[in-house]
C-alpha cells in the first residue's frame, strides 16, 4: 500500500506544544484558553501579530527542534515500511513560513533532519501543498491521515473518499465527527492492515 500521512496534528501532537509554550508566552493559564480550536490566535485570543511573534520565538526552536511525536508513529511507520508499505508525506509547511520568521534555513531541510530525529521512515516528501486531495490522488496514496478541518474540508468535497481523520479536539464536530477516524498510531496500524485485504 501507499500510505498518505500529514505532519502537524497527526505525526505530531501539535495543541500540546501550542497549549505548553503558548499559556508561558501569553500568561495565560491552561484553564482559561479555547480548548477546542486549533489556531493559536483563537486559542489564547490573541492578535495574528502576536500569533506571528510567538511562532517566531517558539515554533521552530521548541517545536521542529524536539520531540513532539506523537506515541507509536514511528514504530508504527517503521513496521509498516518494513512490510513494503510506502510511506508518502504530504504537508502545507512552506517555504513562506521560513521567509516570515527570517529564519536562514529551508523548511524542507528543518522537516527532513526533523524526520531523521525522530527516525520516521518515508519514499517521498512534499511540501507547500495546498490541495492535498488533488496530492493524494496525483501520487496514487491508498489512504492519507489529516486532522484539520480546513483539509479534511478538502477531502469531504472531492472524488477522494479514503481520508482518515486523526482525532483531536478540534476536529470531532461534524461533518468531521462522521469520518473514519483513529486516536492513535496503534490504530491506523490495524486498519492499514485491514485495508490491505481490499486492496
């Protein structure tokens, strides 16, 4: 099988990093944010400014730095890859995202020694994709794991129907909450494997 797999939210646990090091940035105590919503802006009410100076200082020394994986992906990717399962990533990071954050570096290299860290096999890797169903069929995925809304959106909407949702809070709302779904890598390793019965 060819196996389609998003970065932020389902290879790592995104809100853990943004609830940790946004509630110390903004002063904010974890129980008073918005626990269900995803932008950090809409987390801790805060303006896009202040969003774009906290991902300047945070995002990529704490996030794309460390270990924010989420548990099991790796050794769940590796079994898979191990059996001649292809791992295809497909993610919106871009190079834009670099130029913002004046930071001298490349976002395909951040994500790949990132990769590499975390030891996360892979056959190929895109970035700046925007239309990740348009991806998903262009590169012959059998199934891609997403969690954004703005994504999964994406895929409800098009003629590709083997989008699974990786769980979080701000995703269980419909029409998302109707979608296969998984709560963990555990998960999607026994459901690839009764995918590759149908296939």
């Amino acid at each position: 099988m060819r196996i389609g797999i998003d970065i932020d939210g389902v290879l790592t646990d995104t809100l853990k990093f943004k609830w940790k090091y946004g509630a110390k940035y903004f002063g904010i105590s974890i129980n008073d944010i918005c626990k269900d919503t995803y932008e950090i802006r809409d987390i801790f009410n805060v303006s896009h400014e202040k969003e774009i100076q906290f991902v300047r200082e945070y995002f990529f020394e704490y996030y794309c730095s460390n270990n924010y994986l989420r548990p099991f992906a790796s050794q769940v990717l590796n079994d898979l890859h191990n059996q001649n399962n292809e791992i295809v990533i497909i993610t919106g990071r871009t190079e834009e995202d670099i130029e913002t954050f004046g930071l001298c570096t490349t976002m395909r290299a951040i994500t790949e020694n990132w990769l590499k860290s975390c030891d996360i096999p892979y056959d190929e890797l895109y970035l700046e994709i925007s239309n990740k169903p348009a991806k998903a069929i262009e590169t012959k995925v059998d199934c891609y794991i997403e969690d954004l809304p703005y994504f999964l959106d994406k895929f409800l909407k098009c003629e590709y129907k083997s989008c699974i949702c990786f769980d979080d809070v701000y995703n269980r709302y419909e029409p998302y909450a109707s979608m296969l779904r998984i709560k963990s890598w555990t998960e999607l390793y026994s459901i690839i494997k009764r995918l590759e019965g149908d296939i």
